[in-house]
C-alpha cells in the first residue's frame, strides 16, 4: 500500500498511523432494554425504527514497531428522550 500524501500541518495529532486495518459493523439493540439501563444515569439512547442504535469497531495497527489492537463497542446516545 502507498504512503498517504503528508499530512495536513496546520491539524495536530499525536502519531499518524499508515496501513491500518479496520472493520466496522452498524446494527441495531433492543430499545426497551437500553432505556431501562440508561434511565438510572439518565441516558437516553439514540433510536432509529423502534431499535437502538449500535457500533462495533475493530483496528489493527502498527506504529513504532508495536502492534495495536482495538475493539470499540459503541452505543449511540441522545441528549434528549426521543418519541
């Protein structure tokens, strides 16, 4: 894979990390059971269709000579209750 052109200089980041690899799934929770566990911090969960809303993203990378690994289980929230 080729190198990406250089970064934008004026945007700041910690590492930049070339050859990653990533897989990311979208899907759907049931809503009633996130309202009720949310509703204790009082948390509403983002809805689409009667489900909650969910992400699950995986990395593999690469930076310095070591490798990383990543699982991120996401959620989505709303600020408000939603109807």
């Amino acid at each position: 894979m080729n190198r990406p052109q250089e970064p934008d200089a004026s945007i700041k980041y910690a590492a930049d990390l070339y050859n990653v690899k990533e897989v990311t799934l979208h899907g759907t929770a049931d809503l009633s059971f996130w309202e009720t566990v949310l509703h204790k911090e009082n948390l509403f969960p983002y809805h689409e269709r009667g489900k909650a809303v969910l992400s699950l993203s995986a990395i593999e990378a690469k930076w310095r000579g070591s490798g990383l690994k990543s699982l991120l289980w996401l959620l989505e929230l709303a600020l408000m209750k939603m109807e």
